[in-house]
C-alpha cells in the first residue's frame, strides 16, 4: 500500500511538472513580463538597500528616492542624449542602405562573394519604404507602440507592487511547500535575489563602460555617428554573446561609407574593446556575483529566443542565473550531496 501510494505521489508531481512546463512555454510571454518585473524590483530593492545602509534612513523612503533617482537618470540622460542620438539615427537611417550596396557591390566584384551579394537586397532602401507604407496601412508602428507601452507599465507596476512589500510575496509562495521545507525556501529566495541583484549592479557597470569607451573610441578614430553607434553598443550589451556580435554590425557598416581603412580602424576599436570586456572586465566585475558558463549560456540564449522570441533571448542571462541558484541549493546540495552524507 505504501508503495502504490509513493507510486501515485511521484506521477502526480511528475504530471504538474508536465504542466508547468507546457504553461511556461504556451504562456511564456506573460511569465517573461512576471520575470521583468521581479528583475526591476530587484534593482530597486537593492538601491534602496544601499541607501539605507549608508544614510539610516527608513526603506519606504530610501525606496521612494530610489524609484525617483531611476528614472530621473533615465530622464534626465534622455533629455540630454535623445537629440544627439536621434539626429545621427535619422543620418544612420540614410547611411545604412548606402553603406549595404557598396558592401554587395563589393562582395560582387569577389568570386567567393557573389553568393552573399546576393542574398543581399538589391534596392534596400527600396524595400524599405515600401514596408514603412505597408506598416503605416495597417497601423502597425501604432499598435506596436501601445502594446510595448502597456507590458512597460505592467512591468513597472509589478516592480513597485513587489518592492514595497517584498516579504509578502516571498512568504505567500513559501507558504505552498510543506511546513518543514518553508525555512529552506526561504533561504533559496534569498539567494536568488542575492544573485540578481549581484548580476544587475555587474551587468550595468559593464555596458556603462562598453557604452564609454565605444563612444570614445569611434570619436577619436572620426566615425561618424558616433554616439548613435555607442549607445547602440550600450544597449547591446545585455544581452551576452549575441548582443556585441549584432551592435558591431551597424558601426562597420558606417565605416565602410568612409572607405576600407575606417572600418579596419572600427574592427580594430570594436574587437579590441570586446576583447578586454570579455577577458578582463567580465571577470573581474562578476566574480563575486555570478559566473555564466558562456557555452551553456549561447544555448539556453538560442532555445529561449527560438521558444519566446527577442524578450526570450533578452532575458535569459538572469533567468539561467536565477536556474543555476535552484538546481545547485535545492537538487545538488539538498538531493545528491544529502543522499551521500547518508551513506
């Protein structure tokens, strides 16, 4: 009796995890937005953390000044770059067709070029009007717009929800585990935020100085749009991997309006910057939070973005770290370290 009893446990959990999988891949987008959320709650909890440790203040108002000083950085650098930035986008908005038929025209002068020229388009900028009239048909910029601006306010909303009160959230989840396994969730929680938190101040310092140095080096060589292509750079680089190889296009692209040698000397500043990311920065500024293996992280990068799309793959960097902290505390400590401590 004991046994089919076990039997019946087991199939059970199996079946609900059968379930949650199928709820997080068919509802993926919206546990993706959940998950935004948490991220920004995260960030403002850890400012408000800090606040309080250096000035003693009590949370809801480090918390309050921590929201305010957000986005008023955001504000604040918008204001002040937007301009700039937007100018050189509309500039690299002209550039970018040119720039991609001198690379076709150039590919086709080369016999090993000729099958990528042409898979490139031969009227880019062609096409690229006749989609502009189609999406302005259909309004289709229009409803992207609102669709982006209320997952925005969803995630923000959530984030402040979450942040006020963080310790209700925490015990309501806790509270569906078994009494004796609620101290122990606890602590993985904790964990958890531990390693987001780690992971988001690493990760902002990182592209705030891939976004520097970018814009410094494209300066001093003379590429124009620079700032554009920094700030391009800057927002890339959240994404691991994949993020610095699709910023560096844009900025070659626009050095090969100014001749071969500019964008040698772009290729040059670009991968010479990556470089010294990767394999200096990086693991400097993660080693005391979180160390991604790259290769594991390319792949859960490539199956989230083929299952969830470009949010997916956004966000999959801090979801493999929030995965790794679970599946060390409560599968390899808990589980196997547990049965050999037994032995």
């Amino acid at each position: 009796m004991l046994d089919f009893y076990n039997f019946i446990k087991r199939f059970a959990a199996g079946v609900l995890m059968v379930l949650i999988a199928y709820l997080l891949i068919s509802q993926g987008y919206f546990f993706l937005l959940v998950f935004s959320g948490i991220l920004l709650a995260v960030l403002f909890s850890g400012m408000a953390e800090w606040i309080v440790q250096k000035t003693g203040m009590k949370r809801w108002v480090a918390l309050l000044l921590s929201v305010l000083l957000f986005f008023g950085l955001i504000i604040g650098a918008f204001w002040l770059l937007a301009p700039t930035i937007a100018e050189q986008v509309g500039e690299m908005r002209e550039t970018l067709p040119k720039s991609i038929e001198q690379l076709r025209n150039w590919l086709g002068e080369r016999g090993w070029g000729e099958r990528v020229a042409e898979k490139l388009p031969e009227n880019f900028e062609g096409a690229l009007s006749k989609q502009e009239n189609l999406f302005s048909q259909v309004t289709g910029a229009f409803y992207t717009t609102l669709g982006f601006l209320a997952d925005l306010v969803i995630v923000v909303i959530t984030a402040l929800f979450l942040a006020a009160s963080p310790t209700l959230y925490t015990h309501g989840l806790v509270k569906l585990f078994p009494v004796h396994k609620r101290t122990r969730i606890l602590e993985v929680l904790d964990k958890c935020y531990s390693t987001l938190r780690g992971w988001l101040v690493a990760m902002l310092l990182a592209m705030s100085m891939i976004g520097i140095s970018t814009a410094i080096g494209y300066s001093l060589i003379g590429l124009p749009l620079a700032f554009a292509l920094a700030f391009i750079a800057f927002l890339f680089a959240f994404v691991p991997n994949i993020g610095p190889w699709l910023a560096g296009v844009p900025a070659v692209l626009v050095g090969l309006m100014e001749g071969g040698q500019m964008a040698l000397y772009v290729i040059l500043i670009y991968g010479g910057i990556q470089m010294v990311e990767s394999y200096v920065l990086t693991p400097i500024i993660f080693k005391k939070t979180v160390d991604l293996p790259p290769a594991l992280l390319l792949f859960f990068q490539v199956l989230l973005g083929l299952l969830l799309g470009a949010l997916g793959l956004l966000l999959a960097a801090p979801i493999l770290a929030v995965l790794m902290v679970i599946v060390q505390e409560l599968y390899v400590k808990d589980v196997l370290e547990a049965e050999v401590k037994e032995k």
